[in-house]
C-alpha cells in the first residue's frame, strides 16, 4: 500500500511540474508577413512556441503583402499585388498573377544585394519562391517564413490558430505590432552596416532579408 502512495505522489508532482511549465512557456502570435521586418523574427526566436494568426481579416498597407527593402535609390516596399474581391479573411486572399510581381521583385532584391557579402550565399534558397505561381497569399508567405525559420535557426514550435480570438490567453498578442507606419518609431534592435549606408541612415527594422543579405543569419 506505501508503494502505490508512493508511486501516486511521483505521478501529482510530475503533472504539477509538467503544468506550471506548461503556464510559464512563453507563448506569442503573430500575424502573417512577406519577408517580415527583422525585429520580428527576433521576437519570434525569443518564443517558446509560435502561433500563426489564420482567422484574422486582411489589412491593407501593412506587412501581410508588403516588405522594406534599401536600394540604390533609398527605401523601397515590395508590394506584392492581390485581387480585389468582397473576400476579407487572411486565408482566402489571392495573389493577383496577371502582374509580373515575382520577377520585378526578384530583379530589384537582386540589384540591390546583389553586391552584399551573403546575398551569393543564400540566393538560392529565395529564387525558386519566385520562379513559381502561388494563389493564395497566405500560403506563399507561410512557406516563406518556414524557410526564414530554417535559415536563422529558429527552432520553436509553430502552429496555425483555429479560430479568432480578441486577446489570447496567456499569449503575447503581436499580430499588429509591426507596422511599416511604425517602423522607425520601434526599437532599434539590431546594427550593422547597411549596404548602401555611406549614402543613407541607417534604417531600423528593414526586412529580414536586408540584414540577411549583409550580415549573415546570427543575431
């Protein structure tokens, strides 16, 4: 009779333990980006696990269709073109693929990195994002910031929510937190040298890619 008491006490203190863990994981959401800034993938490395906001409706001028690049010319927003359409939820947005976005997008990354210490490194991992037809925005931008993840090693778990939710519980709420009408307003959080920076500022939270491309995957 001891032994089950004992092996009893064994089994509470484990799911105790395994529960406060559980309430203490550190858990964000955020929404869906192309090439998201860098301060966003920064965020998300600090995460315990990683929720996907799938239910949310679709806001113009914001980063779910758009990223801040430098170029030669300054700054620069890829804009990647959707249908219009009554349609609202994030999901179900298409891609409008009358428009040559991908190579027009492609060709102005490459003039603008194409000198920069990585872009030679790690172009082959975007091209063929760029060389195919996606239709849905959702879709090309997730399969896009699983590659992200695999490139800056990040290694927490991520998932899809399934259904809206105002403020999630105990989760930190970033889904419209990184702006571009924000961008020069948050942090700085990362530095290093631009590859256009002896003719500009330096430009805080530009997309992932623009440090990628100069500095390499670490931060």
């Amino acid at each position: 009779m001891n032994d089950f008491f004992i092996i009893l006490y064994y089994i509470k203190r484990y799911f105790c333990i395994k529960i406060d863990y559980i309430l203490k994981m550190l858990q964000k959401i955020f929404s869906i980006a192309y090439f998201p800034p860098i301060d966003y993938l920064l965020e998300m490395k600090k995460a315990d696990s990683v929720f996907i906001e799938a239910f949310e409706n679709y806001q113009k001028q914001t980063y779910r269709n758009r990223a801040t690049i430098l170029t030669g010319n300054g700054l620069y927003d890829l804009i990647i073109p959707v249908v219009r359409s009554s349609v609202k939820l994030i999901k179900e947005i298409q891609i409008d693929n009358s428009v040559a976005w991908q190579r027009n997008h492609w060709k102005t990354i490459e003039s603008a990195y194409n000198n920069s210490p990585f872009f030679l490194y790690y172009r082959d991992f975007f091209e063929p994002l760029f060389q195919k037809k996606q239709t849905f925005l959702f879709d090309f931008n997730m399969e896009l910031l699983h590659l992200l993840r695999l490139i800056f090693l990040i290694n927490n778990s991520i998932s899809l929510t399934d259904k809206f939710d105002i403020v999630p519980k105990n989760t930190e709420n970033f889904r419209d937190y990184f702006l571009p009408k924000n961008r020069i307003f948050r942090p700085k959080r990362v530095d290093y040298q631009q590859i256009f920076g002896d003719r500009y500022n330096f430009a805080e939270n530009l997309a992932c890619i623009d440090y990628l491309f100069t500095k390499g995957r670490d931060f």
